[in-house]
C-alpha cells in the first residue's frame, strides 16, 4: 500500500470512521457508480466465496466469480457495509467485521473491483458504487476480507454455489503415537493429519524435509522442530491403514502455513500409492510450554523483543530493545514473515497475523525500526533487514503488532462462566478432579479475574465480581475452590496459589466469584518527561492550603502547624496521563456514588487515582501524596480523536483512547508535602491506578520512576521514566544511583 492510502486505513481503523482528509485522496473516476444491472444470465455468473488463510468457514479474503476469472476485492475505502452486502450473499445474516491488507494471504489473478462503496441495503456488491470491473491501482496485498455472524439466513436457498476446493488445507494436527495414555499437553510429535471433509487424513512422506516439518511446527504454535526416529512408528505405520490425501509437500521454511507450500493431492478417480509411509513430525516447544523445568533454563526466550498490550498469550504489540530503553516497530511493510520471526524468537509458533495501525494500543517511547524485511529463517527480528525511523516517516497510530500460533493446551475444557445475563459475563466455576464448582470470592481481584478471561480466550477482566447473587442462581453447585491469589500473569487459575482445602466463610451462591470479560481494555501511562521538565519546590502560605488540608492533601504534621501562619515546602510537578489502550477508561463506580467536594467544586469518581511517593535509597517512604480524581475528562487528543469527556455540568468522567487528562502543576494537591523532608537523594515514584481499581491491559506501565536530588533549597529530577520503559540491567543501575554529586544534568 502506498502512504497516502495507508495513512487512510489507519484512520478508519482507528476512529471508526472516514476522514475527510481520506475521502479527498481517492480520485472520482467516471466510473464511480453502480455497476450496469446485470441481466438475469449475468447475475447467474457472479458468485462469491471466503477463501485464504487460516481462517474459518465464515471468514475469509473475498473472492469473486466473473467473466469466468476468480478475482479479489481492494481494501481502499472499504467498510463495513460492503461486508454486510457480502455476507448475506454468502448467506450470514450480516458482518461482525472486516479486514484489510491481505489478512487472509494474497489472492491471485485479477482485482476485479476498487473503492467499492455500498451503502448496506443492496442486494450484491455489484450494486455499489466502484471504479468498476477491473479498474483497480491496487496490489494484492491490499485484498480484503469479511468476517460474517456465523449465522444462516433462514430459509437462504444457496443459488451462489461455491466451488468447494477439495484441495485446500486449513486445519492440521499431530496424532500421537508413543506415550498416548498419557494424554499429554501439549501434543509435539505425531502423525501428521489434516482435515479432510468430515474426517482426518495422512500425508504421504516421500520427499518430506525438515522444512516441512518447521512450517506443521510453527502452525501448531512451536518455534523449533527437531529429527524424528521413523523406528518408533514403524510397526505401528505398517499395521495402519492409511488414507492419503497430499502425496507430496515442498516448503521452504518460511512459510506460516502447510496451505501456502507446494502440494500435490489425490485426484478424485486416481490411483495412488505412498511409497513411504505417513508423515511423522516432532516440535520443540517454546519454554512457557515445557514440562521439563531443567530445560526451560536453557532455552530461555529473546530479552530484547516482547509483546505488550495483547489479551491472550503470544499476541501484542511488538516492543525491541535498544541500549538500554524499548521502542516499536513501525508497520510499513510489516507481514506474516517478520511477525513470524518475533512469534519464534519469543517461543511460539509462526505468526497467525501481522497486525497494523495500533491494533495492540499504541505505545509512547521511540519507534526504532521501519519497514522490516524478514525473510522467515532469522533467529531475531534485529538480523533482519530494516530502516531506521525519521519522525517524517511513522507515528505511533502505525505500531507493528502480532498474534502467533500457541500450542493446543485445552485450558477453556477445565473453566466456565455461567449465570450472567450474557456470554462475556458470569459466575466462575472450575473443574477439580471430576467435579465442577464455583471460586470463593473472598480475596477476589482483578488479577484473578484477568486469568479468568484470559483462560476462556475472552480477552480481559472489566470487573472482578465478589457478590453473585443478582444473576441466576438455580443451578448453583458447591464450592470447589478457595484463597486464590494470582500474579495476572498465569495461562489458567490453576497455575495460581489457592487453599489445599476448600475453607470459605461466604455462601456459595451468594459470594461466588464472578467476572465480566471483555475484548479490549484501558491503558494509563504517565508522560514520565513532563514531570522531567516542570518540577520545582513552592513555599505556599497555610492560609491557602485549607481547602488542601481539609482534603487530606498535606502530610500529617501540618495538623500541630500554627495556621494560618507558616508554610507547607511543596514538591509541584504536572501530570499528563494517557490512555493509549483500547477502550476508555472510565471510573468503577457509577456516577450515583460519585462524591461531591465542595470545596473544590467537583465531584470525586475515584477514592485513589494516583499515589505520589518520596521513597529513599532503601524503598523507604519519606513523603507522600495522594490524588483522588478531581475529575477525569480529556484535557487534549491527538490529531484525529475527538474528547468525549468533560466534568463541567456533571458530565461523564473518564480518558477517551487517544486523549490525555492533565493534572497542571498549579492546581491544588498536585503536590508532596515535603517539609519535614531532608537534604537528599531519593526516588520520586507516581504510580497510576494503583489498587487496579479499573482493568487496564498493562499495569506494568502504571508506576513511573525519577532520581530526586534535594538540596534543601531546590529539587532536581533525573531519569524519569515509566517502570517497564528500560531493560531489567538499567533498572537495576537506576536503583542503585547514588545521586548527582553536582546541578548539571548529563
């Protein structure tokens, strides 16, 4: 895609809408109306289908029948109205979404239509305006895709028959052999199968290399693959009856999946016998998915890449470090290769899709590297090819992200919701043994709740639920599960501490932990170099410090202080928070518990937003600060992204994605007390969110961190940065900085 359109894919992306500043770049052509009504014979001819991937049946790129030619559709200018048009063509009752950019691989042939603009309501994406039939400036890359409801319409007579390719693999697994009755997770070596209509079938393995087997590997979630001993499955493979659907396989390695490698199938009347036998492979699994401890220790994942943002594992936006400090990746050119050498270099499979425009959030340092060019084979992404970034060339708006293939672990089979009033929210209930049960909700939070939705494959935890009585409760069973306390981090509840016997003082029906999930989340950063820049120490008379004092804003001595006379020694500095996640976010408590403050005429919607702390060398709290929220509105947005919250008039609080709330240095409690503070070095912490009160998709950026040097009569902050901003060897130096010895900052 070229700039100018990506530029424009972003911001219908992003803002859910199109920029008149995107409609202005797609040149009218005289041809930019409906198509001429096609005769009945004509209509006949068109027809659609899903293909690519992978993908499921109600998913795909979008391919069209005409003039006797299968061609694709251009992503430009695409929406979601010209997905409605082509579900219920296919026969879906409408789309629940649509992709852009060759989500589903490049189709070949002709692009048979361009900047196709329906308006919802026609019968056929014939119908819509467009440049007309093949009239297109587009590549293959930039094929589109539909995601349909997976829903029939009654009734719907399929007179768009669709050519069924026998002879397209979209689902492959490893059957196991050796150690069966163990029924271990996850499978790594076995029969190679793929889905074959109703059933499974074998490949052929006459000619089969390693690089076959590194692509099944990579499908099936592992990075490495390794040599197969054939005699385990001799005799097992002879006394086999074997159905051979491919006969041969030729890959070259980097490929994401055994359907875009070189096949050759069974024909439907053909004879055909395997001069081998069936395909036998074996995967090496990354070390989150390893039972061997001893062996995790050596193959210990990439310390300069990470994924940040994602709900799941193996999916997020893709973070590199350089020196010292983390940066992103920006998504021109950005595809299934690249992705795929990050997805390995962190342990999983190959990459299920490349991700643009920020999908995962966007983040707020450097952009380090801009169209990478990977080949498949590389160990890191840094061995691959790439440019450095120019502040002209990427914005954060184009962070490069990933979802890889993880290994089948089967973890939604032990865990269920159910109860709520929808499929995203419910009462817990856990498999222990053979019998179903609900959690305690004693010592419920939001980190529990995390794994939860993060085991269902339901994306985050808005609310961790400790009373579950107002949803159904007939089927209610007995509590199987107590005193759970997780990190966040786990793949499944049961990977977190909990009571060896159930012991819970709540009843089971009514106190039963429960969540809510939801696909997106919040995520607050601190922009960590305005408080760098705008800290400085005011003497302020105790005569204006009573609305402050009567707030709680000032350390405890100011109680035995001899007001009105006197002064409070304040630490001022200005906060500017981002929500760069992607959903808003918005107080826990509704607006009927907010508490008005008369005193500073506004209404209160959290009890503590942020902690403001003076720590000493040795973690040591010397001085504090705290902020409920006078009130969260946007303050400002970027370029694009309107403000939807503002607290004038009782208004709706909150941080749209995109905006920031600013705390200006001058307002009352943007501050720490620090006048019983001696002359020193210290850390000056602000942690955002701190009792994670609201759910976010990262809290390890919540914290942000500066080296304070006091002289008694002014401050200086160095370093400032958020928590999970430099590598773990810098951190640990920042700890242990001793100070300046001088005024001049290097």
């Amino acid at each position: 895609m070229d700039r100018s359109k990506h530029r424009c894919h972003l911001s219908i992306l992003l803002l859910g809408l199109l920029l008149p500043t995107c409609l202005s770049q797609t040149t009218p052509t005289p041809s930019a109306s409906p198509l001429p009504s096609p005769s009945a014979s004509q209509a006949d001819r068109l027809r659609v289908r899903l293909t690519g991937y992978p993908r499921k049946h109600n998913e795909g790129r979008v391919e069209l029948f005409y003039k006797g030619e299968w061609g694709t559709i251009c992503d430009d200018d695409f929406s979601i109205q010209n997905a409605n048009v082509l579900c219920r063509q296919l026969g879906f009752v409408s789309a629940t979404g649509w992709t852009h950019s060759a989500k589903y691989g490049k189709g070949q042939g002709k692009i048979w239509l361009d900047n196709v603009n329906c308006n919802g309501g026609e019968k056929s994406i014939e119908n819509c305006r467009s440049r007309g039939w093949g009239n297109s400036d587009c590549t293959h890359d930039e094929d589109a895709g539909v995601v349909c409801k997976d829903e029939r319409i009654p009734g719907f007579v399929d007179s768009n028959v669709i050519d069924v390719d026998e002879n397209k693999i979209e689902e492959v697994r490893l059957r196991p052999v050796v150690n069966m009755a163990k029924k271990k997770r996850p499978v790594t070596e076995g029969v190679v199968e793929v889905r074959y209509k109703d059933g499974w079938a074998q490949v052929c393995d006459v000619g089969w290399t390693i690089k076959n087997t590194r692509v099944v590997c990579g499908m099936l979630g592992f990075p490495h693959e390794r040599k197969v001993n054939k005699n385990f499955y001799k005799l097992y493979l002879e006394r086999q009856k074997s159905y051979y659907h491919v006969h041969s396989v030729a890959c070259t390695g980097t490929e994401v999946h055994l359907a875009a490698c070189p096949l050759e199938f069974k024909k439907p009347n053909g004879t055909f016998t395997c001069g081998g036998s069936a395909a036998v492979v074996s995967c090496m699994p990354g070390p989150l998915f390893m039972q061997n401890s001893g062996l995790k220790k050596k193959l210990k994942t990439s310390t300069n890449v990470r994924l940040k943002g994602g709900a799941k594992v193996g999916e997020g936006r893709v973070e590199v470090l350089k020196g010292s400090e983390w940066g992103t990746v920006c998504d021109d050119r950005w595809n299934l290769q690249s992705a795929s050498v990050v997805c390995r270099e962190l342990g999983f499979g190959s990459a299920k899709e490349a991700l643009t425009g920020a999908r995962m959030g966007q983040a707020m340092g450097p952009i380090y590297m801009n169209e990478v060019k990977c080949v498949g084979t590389e160990k890191s992404i840094w061995n691959c090819p790439f440019k450095n970034v120019t502040s002209e060339d990427c914005q954060h708006t184009e962070d490069a992200a990933v979802r890889c293939n993880i290994p089948y672990l089967g973890l939604e089979n032990s865990i269920r919701i159910v109860g709520g009033r929808t499929g995203y929210e419910g009462r817990v209930e856990v498999q222990v043994g053979s019998k179903w049960g609900t959690v305690c909700s004693t010592g419920w939070t939001t980190k529990e709740a995390m794994v939860v939705c993060r085991q269902l494959g339901l994306g985050y935890s808005m609310h961790a639920i400790t009373e579950t009585w107002y949803w159904d409760s007939s089927n209610v069973t007995e509590m199987v599960l107590s005193g759970v306390k997780c990190t966040g981090n786990e793949m499944s509840l049961s990977q977190c501490q909990h009571h060896k016997t159930v012991t819970c003082q709540r009843a089971a029906a009514k106190f039963a932990a429960g969540v809510i999930c939801s696909e997106t989340a919040s995520d607050l950063i601190l922009n960590a170099s305005l408080v760098q820049q705008t800290v400085y120490i005011e003497d302020r008379p105790l005569h204006m410090l009573y609305c402050a004092a009567e707030e709680d804003c000032l350390s405890k001595s100011a109680a035995q202080a001899n007001w009105p006379y006197g002064h409070r020694r304040l630490l001022r500095f200005s906060s500017q928070i981002h929500n760069i996640g992607r959903a808003d976010f918005r107080p826990k408590a509704g607006r009927h518990s907010w508490v008005w403050h008369a005193c500073h005429g506004h209404y209160h919607s959290m009890d503590i937003f942020t902690h403001y702390d003076l720590l000493n060398s040795n973690g040591t709290k010397v001085a504090e600060g705290h902020k409920a929220s006078f009130c969260l509105e946007d303050t400002d947005c970027q370029e694009g992204v309107s403000k939807r919250y503002e607290c004038a008039n009782f208004g709706d609080q909150g941080i749209t994605v995109g905006c920031w709330d600013l705390y200006r240095h001058d307002i009352d409690c943007q501050w720490i007390d620090i006048t019983d503070v001696k002359p020193g070095n210290y850390i000056l912490q602000i942690v955002i969110n701190p009792n994670h009160e609201v759910a976010e998709s990262d809290f390890t950026n919540n914290a942000m961190k500066c080296n304070c040097k006091y002289d008694g009569h002014r401050i200086w902050l160095h370093n400032c940065h958020t928590g999970d901003a430099f590598s773990e060897e810098a951190e640990k130096k920042f700890e242990k900085y001793p100070g300046q010895t001088n005024n001049q900052i290097s």
